[in-house]
C-alpha cells in the first residue's frame, strides 16, 4: 500500500471517528433537553430510572468509551467527563449514572489480571449494552465470601448502592477469610436483593439504595484480581478509578449548576417582573440581575475549563500503562482533586443562588427550582470537601501525594 492510500484511509477513519463523536454528543444534548422538560415530575416522583437508561443503551452513549473494535464509541475520557457534563444539565442523577457506568465499566481494562478476560468482559458488555454498578464502598462493610459446594456463596448488605435496580454488572469486593476478593457479577443470579429504601433529598434518580445478597454464587471466573491481604499494596495504574470518579463527581456538579442557571435565565426572560425601583421595563435588563449572570457564568465556564484541563492529566497518565509511577498518579489525583474542590464551591453558590435572579415566584413548589441544589448538596456530602482541599494543600506546601485509597 502506497504511502498516499495509507494516507487516505487514515483520513477516512479520522473522518468516521468525528462523525461517531458528533452524534454521541447530539445524543447526549438532545437527552439532557428532554430531561430538563420533565425535570420537575422527575425529581416529584423519585422513582428507578429505567426508562432513561434504556435510552442510554440505545444511543450508544454507555458504549462510548470502550474500544471501537469491539463496537463502542473509543473515546477519550476528557470526551467521555464531558458527556457526564451534558446529561447532568438535564438531570444530575442521569449525569451520575453515566460517570459512574464510565469509570466501573472501564475498570476492567487497566486492573483485571488477565487482559483476556477484561476484553471479554468489555465485547460482552457492548454486546449486550450493559449498564455496570458496582458495591465496593470502603466505609460500608460486610460482605462476605465463603466457600461452599466448589464455588463461593456471597452475602451481606451494602447501604448505598448506586444503579442497584438498573445494573446488570457490578464490581465487588468482599472479606475471604483474612483477604480481599474483588469480582465482577452479573445482577440476574439468585440472591441479588435490591431494597426501595433510596429518599434522600437529592439525586432522586440515581437509584442509590441498599442492597442485599444472600447465598449469592460467585465462582472463579468472575474473581479479576487474586485474592490480596486487607494492607496489599495494589498496581498503580489499578488505583485510577479513584482521580475519574472524583472527575465525575466535579462534572456532574458543574452540569447541574450549569442546568441550574439555565432555567434561571429563561424563567427570567419570561416570568421575572421588574423591582418597582430598577428603572427598567423588563427584568432581563436589570443592571443587579446581568451582573450575577455574568459572576455566574464567568465561574462555570473557568470550572469547566478547570475539569477539562485535569481530565487530560489523569487521562494522560493513565495511558502510560504499567509504566505509570505512584508519583505520576499522585500528582494527577491531585488535578482530580483540584477541580473537585472548585466544582463542589461552585455549584452550591449558583444551584442556591439562582432564587436571587428570579425572585420569589419561582420558589413555588410546582417548579422544584431546590432541585439543583437538592442533587448538589446531597452528592457532595459523598466524602467531606474540606478532606480534599487538605490534599492539595499538603501537596503545595510539602510536595506528598495522597495516600491510595478508594477516597484518594
């Protein structure tokens, strides 16, 4: 093949690539549109959201950044935050599901022992259009495994579990005698008890209860790390989940605030009244009301800015492979955690301070405007800010990298 035809074909697959982008994020916006419209029902009425994430499946957007060679969408994860952005506009659990799909979906790829069985667990999973949980809370214990019959039987409670009802995968880690075995399982085995216990006030979707497994079968083949002490130190490249999940929380943050003051400035343009003393005939020409806008949007857009630019450094490192260092994922959780933060100060001023652009009316009960907040507030409690802006202080100030847990 000559130098111009390889050329030429390069092109044409860099051509397919963008067209295959573009419609994965005309998906995405044309979903989070519809999400934004039912919004209020939605969070009114609280319940599992299978009906979205069906329609996930059947955009390709759960897909997205699995390898294009088995059939999925071979994003970066910079596209892939991004994504998460977009659907929390329309409804933060939707954008919470998604990242969280994204990061134990991919999991696979850079911790399971056997590459053979990650890719096999990635093609079934395209496939099948699988939805991936996961319950691994470290500060929720109690799962146990046990031997019985020449397989293993699992049981136990977790409390939070999110996507309990929707997943069809989930990873797991569970007390072995004095070890720790991490699996992945399908959800359709006898013994998988999901329980309607998930109302909080916020994040009303993300189908976040409790969840139960009794004599549960767990067998060799599921196991995609060998068993390891409590204290074993893992590979580093197996610890990444941790920076892109905290990713994932600053980007669906940021899309709701985003979503927030999006249906801030359209109930002003068309609900808002004037203050008898602003001088102006219509609301959206109030001097005070452009001038929080544009504080508003200003912090969005560097927040965004922010979330993209440590994306690129963690997705960055992570593409070193095994080569990666403890140093290299420590200075890249620090950019994670950075924009975590930043995202976490940002979307609780605006989702609280959109009431301040729109006046009274809108905090009539019918517009659930609180939602924002709501979704905010509740996620961000997941584990204390303050613990992360301690983390990058110590970094600055006496160059250490955070310990490796599933919380740094």
């Amino acid at each position: 093949m000559t130098n111009s035809n390889i050329s030429s074909l390069h092109a044409i697959k860099t051509a397919d690539a963008q067209r295959d982008r573009d419609r994965l994020f005309a998906s995405a916006a044309h979903i989070s549109a519809d999400l934004a419209k039912r919004g209020a029902d939605l969070d009114r009425e609280g319940q599992p959201p299978f009906e979205e994430v069906s329609t996930l499946k059947s955009t390709g957007l759960l897909n997205a950044l699995h390898p294009p060679q088995i059939g999925g969408g071979g994003l970066e994860w910079v596209d892939g935050l991004r994504l998460v952005r977009i659907l929390a506009r329309g409804e933060s659990s939707i954008g919470q599901l998604l990242g969280y799909h994204y990061v134990n979906s991919q999991y696979i790829y850079w911790a399971a022992d056997d590459p053979d069985q990650a890719w096999q667990l990635g093609t079934e999973t395209v496939a099948k259009n699988l939805y991936w949980g996961a319950a691994v809370n470290p500060r929720d214990p109690g799962l146990t495994l046990t031997r019985r019959d020449g397989h293993y039987v699992l049981n136990g409670r977790k409390t939070f579990s999110t996507g309990a009802r929707i997943s069809d995968r989930i990873n797991v880690n569970a007390a072995f005698d004095h070890q720790v075995a991490n699996f992945v399982i399908p959800t359709d085995r006898p013994g998988y008890i999901t329980n309607d216990d998930w109302d909080n006030i916020g994040q009303r979707l993300s189908d976040s209860g409790s969840v139960e497994f009794h004599d549960f079968p767990v067998y060799d083949s599921d196991f995609i790390l060998p068993l390891a002490a409590p204290d074993a130190a893992a590979k580093v490249q197996a610890t990444f989940n941790t920076p892109l999940i905290q990713l994932v929380f600053a980007n669906f943050y940021l899309g709701t605030a985003e979503g927030a003051l999006a249906e801030a400035l359209d109930y002003v343009r068309t609900a808002t009244r004037p203050w008898i003393t602003s001088g102006v005939e219509r609301a959206a020409e109030d001097p005070y009301i452009l001038e929080r806008v544009g504080e508003f949007r200003a912090a969005l857009k560097a927040a965004a800015a922010l979330a993209d630019s440590a994306a690129l450094v963690v997705q960055t490192a992570l593409a070193r492979g095994s080569s990666v260092t403890e140093r290299e994922r420590g200075e890249a959780a620090i950019e994670a955690y950075e924009s975590k933060v930043n995202a976490t100060h940002v979307s609780l001023e605006i989702t609280a301070r959109i009431f301040e652009l729109m006046g009274a009316r809108a905090t009539a009960s019918r517009y659930r405007f609180d939602r924002y907040w709501r979704n905010v507030r509740t996620h961000t409690l997941h584990d204390p800010v303050f613990y992360k802006a301690r983390e990058v202080g110590d970094f600055a100030l006496n160059a250490r990298i955070p310990p490796v847990s599933l919380y740094s």
